[in-house]
C-alpha cells in the first residue's frame, strides 16, 4: 500500500488527534518488534538516511498506522545500494527506548520535576536575558552538533550570530571535523573533499592513515573490499596506524607508528618523491605554491590560549631543503616505520599508472598537529598529481552524520559563517547582514568560544548560560571532570535539548524533550559533499518538539522573532506536519542563498525531496562529482585543466605546506609509562546514547572495555576479563581487560572506546589541541594500568 503525501499527513494528524483526546487507534509498537527484522504489512516507504555516521547512507523506513514499524538499505542509494551496517540494520529501534525524554523538566530544590513548555521557555529565555543584561552577549554560548539538521544548525547561528549577538556557538564538529576544515582552507582555500564515493571503484591503491575504516565506515569499506576482492594482485591497501585493528585484516601491509609519527612519514615521503624524480613537476608548477607556518606552536592547554598562523611564502628549492633532512630512515627512527616500507609507499604515489585513493578521519583530525597532518597528506596527493581523476584523491572521511551539511557548510563553528565564510571578514560580514536582514555591526567580528573553551570558560566564569543542542558534551569532551564540576558547583545555568538521559542531562537545569531523526522533517549532508532530504515518518511522542521550533520559540521571547518570520511559522507546533514543510523549506531557500556563486551551490529544496541527494556544487541542475577539475567542476576556467579557486590570492594554486614532525603533548614516562588512545567500535556510535539502548546492540557490545597487549598484561599479571584501572594526571575509571581481541595494541598502548557512559574515559584525555583548529586529540595522553 502506497500513501499519497496528503493522505500521509492526514494519517499523522488523525493519530495526533486522537492521541490528544487520550485514545490510541493502535497499540504503540514495541522496541522489539520493530527494525529490519519487521514481517508485518506496512503503509508506506519513505526515504530518509541513516541516523548514525557520515557516510551518508540511505535507508528506507516503513510506516503502519502513522508509527515507524520497519527499516531497510536503500537499494536506489547511490551511497550504500541497498546495504547498512549492523547500526543501519537496528535503527529504527532507537525511537522507541523505554526511557525517551517526553516533557519539559526544570531543576527546582535539586531535583527535575515536570513543567509546560510555556514555563520552560519562558525560564530558558530569562535566563539568557539576565545574563545578557549583566554580562554581556558573550555570557551565553551554544554548544551545538553535527548531528542536527541543516534547518536547526541555521536557525541557532543565525539566533546568535544575528540575533544576541554573540559568535559564542560551536558543534561538537569541533571535536571530530575541525583540523579536516583547517587543512582543507590552508591548502585549497575550499571545504570539503574534491572526490566522491564513486572513486573508490577506479582506485588501484587505498591507504588509511590512523583510520579504522572497517568499523568506523563499514559500508565505504564494504566497497574498497569489493574493488580489491574484485582485482586480486592488481590493488593494493596500506594500513598506516597505531593498533591493529579489523581494517588491518585486508591489507597488503600493516605499517605501525608511533603517535605523531605520521608527522615524519608524510616528510619523507615528500622527501623520497623528491629525491627520486618521483614529482609531476609540470603539475606543481603550474597549480602549485609553497607555504610555511609557524613552529613549535604549544598545545592549546593554557585557558585562554590564542594562537595564530603566520603564512610566509616559500620556493619549491626551499621546500626541498625543508624536507631534506626526514630521510626513510630519519622517520623511521621516529615513526618505526622502516625505511624501505616509507620508499615503498612513496613510489606507488609517485607511479602515474596508480590511482592512490587515502583515507582518515579521527586518527590526523584528533591530533595536536590535526591541521598539520592533514596539509601533509595533500603534500603528497599533489605532488604527484594523484589528485582530481578518478580513483586518485585524498578524502577525508567524516564522524557525523551532518558534521559536513550542517556545523560546516551551514557555519554553526564559532567563527564561521555559510558557504565558507568567516566573522572576521567584513564582506562576509555584510553578506551575511544583507541575507538576515540585520545591520552588519550586529554580527560580531570577532570569533566567539570554541568548544574546549567554551567548557573552560563556564569553570572560570565567562560563560554563565549554556544550552546544548543534540549532543552529550559532559561525556564526549577531553577532561570531562573539570567541566563536570564546573556545573556540580552551579557556575553556569544549563539548558539541555536531548532525547534520552545522559551525562549532560544528569547536570542540566532545564531538559527540553526534542523530537529526533525521522519524527521530523530534515536535510543531512554527507562527507563526499551529498545533500539528502529526510522524510517525516511519524510523531515524536509524548510533548517532545523539534529542535528548530525550541530555537524559534526562545527567539521569540528574546525578541528576535522577526529573524524566524518564515512562511509556516506560525502554525507549525513543533511535532504535527501543518506548516513544517513550508517552515523548513523557506529557511533552506534562505541558507541557499549563501551558497550560489561560492562553488557550494545547493539545488532548491525540492530537488532534494525527489532525489537521493546531489552532490554540490549543483549548477543548472548538475551536480558535480569532482572538484577543481576541468570538464567536471563548472567553476573551473577553461583551458585551465585544474583550478583551485579557493586560493584566489595564490593565482588558484593550491599550498604545498612545510610542516615539521613535533611531539605530542604528553609522553609516557616512568609514572604513566602507557599511550592511550580512544575511539569507536563498530557496534555503537558516539556515547551510546542511542545505540546502547537497542537491545541487540548492547548485548553485542554490553560494556567498554581496556585493549591491552597480551605482554603487557602477562607482566602486570592481568587476565581477560579482569578490572583494570586506567590512571591520568585528570582522572581515572575501571573497566574490564580485553587481551587479544579485535583490536590489538602494540606493547605500552592501551585502548579504551567512549561509548559508555558508565566507564567515562574522558575523565582521564587530556584538553591538548591543535592550536589552528582547536580540535582536541582523543588519541594519546599518558597512563598508568593497575588491577583494580
């Protein structure tokens, strides 16, 4: 049975109604009952993407009397054609935990009691006014993600950034993407890769650096498995990392190095290029230049800590002497790469009959030289020119699943604006002004909080009021302890938008109940630049809203109501259809109007809800699956082959950037003789959250859990499954030994993953940054292991 839209939406009207009138046509669907495993009939199938990483994968969901009963790939996905990962297999499971948050709670004696919306509001709203009022605009801050919608990403940094006047709003982007958007301005001026997913079927050699891809992107190395499977001897696969790990398993080499080592490798690579006429020297000659930074630029661990790039131009012959000294052997004294696995590496970037395709993600973006590490990569994709054909491109891969669309490309970072646009430049400034309708000195040019800093600032006393938005700050962030206690000691007001409890919710002040994925209507954008449109499937439950009303509402009661003055308005309540198709498709037409002309063009919104999404920039209807490249990018001048025009100041040349090798911030000694190194597993997604309450999800993967070298264990006397304590200079937990598991350690290296909120590993990382990005590193800090 197949629902037209308008019976669609009479269908949830009549369900809201008579929910409203205390009855219910059909019994609510069971959490059990429900996903990928549905055999009942279904209504209808509507498209949507999957809720979880950035890969961007589309799902189809199936409805039955206005409820989400079912889920399955989407077989017309140009994405993943059909196939989901264990988390895409399970995830229409997460709307129905036993313990959603359905109203609005408030703090009051010490304890969360039940209020109305109008009286959550109207406090959320009075406390941003006093202490405005007090203390300034730069009082209040936003700690938002990339997990939102495009539409809600908008609206909140229009409200701050238009509206209270304040650039303090930043996504927990910063915490995964932001050293991935540093490298990609220093070096081509432009966001976001120049490839596409379809690379990976033209690739001869694939490289992941630090990059866990069979269990970070399951369905992307579902694909480079087939190629290489496909071409057995033809294509080869490098593993660079730390640890050993499932994507190890399909290499052709494991190359292991020690943390910061990439550094070095990335150098001598470069350097052997050089050395061995290995270099597309007409290339780099005409789309090239060659730049050098700042060094020895400390690890953000100061509060308060300021820094900024200093850009001084360099010849390629100065470039050359740079690189001159990280011999292979060199770096790998450093890295304990050998010499001859570093030539090797090189000599396939340097071979035009290869196609190099790399992939990273979290292991150079969570680096203390994130920005760094990710200019280096380019390094070498562009000296040698595997760079803009098909299966020759360096990509970055992305956490979230609208990290890219929407804390990126809308500008939800605290000093960024749309399109690629900064605060601190007075004509993005203005552009940005004319677009909002606002006078240009009400959008700040200075950038406001960045993510670590903003926490720190609630502890010293800056930021008094904090709302988060779709995301668990107070589990996910490094040092978590000190800002935990910062809100312990009631040192800032805090406003929480969630839907289920967790670590941040624990400590709010005000918790609104939010409607989540396919209970709204929505946009993500992808790491390969794909826009998709999600369709609303059903109500949220109980008086949970969505996000971008919670926005306009407080808005409106800040008086700034006229920023949201959108046609459907006014008649969309939050949860129920009327008007929020009409809503959100005039704040898209408006945020897309930043993005003509920019090389980030969108298409209009109803191209998205007919398509599985496009890949911008769209220009008269064409999408474009290649950046920077002649007959495939329509910002390319002709006749020019290549054209970075992001670099408009370096003639559109792209920056080959002299970066050294430096330590990370804190090294093991004789009191925390052990690397820690955190992440994801393939089973569960950020701080579990969701994933932990999917029955079958959780019993895969119940409990976190401390990797350990079976050497380091027999030494300390330590069996699987034993209680280890993992001790920092900030903090420690327990947890249980996993020896010989699926990811392996080398000696002197644990792994812990973040996913339970029980076992709060970020009490022990460390608040080191990459000074450029302010992306904190989640990968090495200094430990001690005991039995507990």
């Amino acid at each position: 049975m197949n629902l037209s839209r308008r019976d669609f939406l009479k269908a949830i009207a009549a369900a809201s109604a008579m929910a409203a009138a205390g009855c219910s046509p059909k019994k609510q669907p069971t959490q059990e009952a429900v996903g990928a495993t549905y055999t009942g009939d279904v209504d209808e199938w509507r498209k949507a993407t999957c809720r979880f990483c950035g890969t961007g994968c589309g799902v189809m969901v199936g409805i039955k009397d206005g409820k989400v009963v079912a889920n399955k790939g989407d077989k017309e996905s140009p994405v993943n054609r059909g196939l989901n990962c264990v988390k895409g297999y399970f995830v229409s499971k997460i709307l129905y935990g036993k313990d959603r948050l359905t109203k609005p709670l408030i703090r009051k004696n010490g304890k969360m009691v039940e209020a109305s919306w109008e009286e959550a509001l109207d406090l959320v709203a009075a406390k941003f006014k006093e202490s405005i009022a007090a203390y300034g605009p730069d009082s209040v801050a936003m700690f938002a993600s990339g997990q939102m919608y495009v539409m809600e990403g908008y609206a909140a940094s229009k409200l701050f950034k238009a509206g209270i006047g304040t650039n303090n709003i930043d996504p927990n982007a910063r915490y995964c993407m932001a050293s991935a958007v540093a490298g990609f301005m220093t070096t081509f001026g432009k966001d976001e890769p120049m490839g596409c997913y379809e690379d990976i079927e033209h690739a001869t050699t694939f490289i992941t650096w630090g990059n866990n891809m069979a269990e970070m992107h399951p369905i992307l190395f579902s694909r480079v498995t087939d190629r290489k499977l496909a071409k057995p001897g033809e294509v080869k696969f490098f593993d660079f990392a730390t640890r050993r790990t499932r994507t190890t398993e399909l290499a052709d080499e494991y190359l292991e190095f020690k943390p910061n080592g990439d550094l070095a490798i990335l150098n001598a690579i470069a350097n052997v290029l050089i050395q061995e006429k290995l270099v597309d020297e007409a290339f780099v000659a005409k789309h090239c230049t060659f730049k050098k930074g700042k060094e020895n630029i400390g690890y953000g661990l100061e509060d308060g800590a300021q820094f900024k790039d200093e850009p001084q131009p360099m010849s390629y012959e100065e470039f050359k002497a740079y690189v001159a000294k990280y011999t292979p052997e060199y770096a790998g004294q450093i890295s304990g790469v050998p010499a001859d696995k570093i030539r090797m590496v090189a000599r396939v970037f340097g071979n035009p009959n290869e196609n190099v395709m790399s992939f990273w993600t979290m292991g150079f973006n969570q680096h203390v030289r994130g920005t760094w590490v990710n200019n280096m990569v380019y390094n070498v994709h562009l000296l040698t020119k595997q760079i803009g054909r098909p299966g020759a491109t360096p990509f970055s891969l992305t956490g979230q699943p609208s990290a890219c669309g929407t804390a990126r490309e809308v500008g939800v970072f605290s000093h960024r604006l749309p399109a690629d646009m900064v605060v601190d430049n007075p004509e993005h400034r203005a552009k940005a002004a004319k677009i909002w309708k606002v006078p240009v000195e009400k959008i700040p040019p200075k950038p406001g909080l960045h993510a670590t800093e903003m926490l720190r600032a609630v502890d010293y006393g800056k930021v008094k009021v904090l709302w988060s938005m779709c995301t668990n700050p107070l589990a996910v962030s490094p040092h978590v302890g000190r800002f935990r206690k910062a809100f312990e000691d009631k040192k800032a007001f805090l406003v929480v938008s969630d839907v289920y409890p967790n670590r941040t919710t624990e400590l709010a002040d005000v918790i609104l109940p939010a409607a989540m994925w396919v209970e709204k209507e929505g946009m993500y954008g992808n790491a390969e630049r794909r826009t998709q449109h999600l369709a609303k499937c059903m109500l949220p439950p109980g008086e949970a809203k969505d996000d971008l009303w919670q926005l306009i509402q407080v808005a409106k009661r800040l008086g700034y109501g006229e920023l949201f003055n959108y046609p459907g308005v006014d008649k969309y309540d939050g949860a129920n259809p009327e008007g929020e198709s009409e809503l959100k498709k005039a704040i898209f037409e408006e945020y897309r109007q930043f993005t003509i002309g920019m090389g980030k063009d969108l298409a209009p919104y109803e191209e998205y809800v007919k398509q599985r999404g496009l890949l911008w920039p769209v220009v008269k209807g064409k999408e474009t699956k290649r950046r920077y490249v002649e007959g495939e990018d329509p910002y390319v001048r002709p006749g020019t082959g290549f054209d970075f025009y992001g670099m408009k100041k370096d003639e559109h040349r792209a920056a080959i950037w002299a970066r050294p090798w430096e330590p990370p911030a804190e090294i093991p000694d004789q009191d925390y003789p052990f690397w820690l190194c955190t992440g994801r597993v393939l089973e569960h997604w950020h701080s579990g959250t969701m994933t932990r309450r999917v029955p079958e999800l959780k019993k895969a993967v119940p409990d976190a859990y401390v990797e350990i070298n079976p050497k380091d264990a027999q030494r300390l006397g330590i069996k699987q499954g034993d209680k280890v304590k993992v001790v920092s200079r900030r903090g420690e937990i327990i947890a249980p030994a996993e020896i010989d598991g699926r990811g392996k350690p080398p000696a002197g290296t644990v792994f812990v993953p973040f996913f339970d909120e029980e076992i709060l590993i970020n009490l022990v990382t460390l608040d080191a940054f990459c000074p450029i990005s302010k992306q904190p590193d989640f990968k090495k800090c200094a430990v001690r292991i005991e039995k507990a």
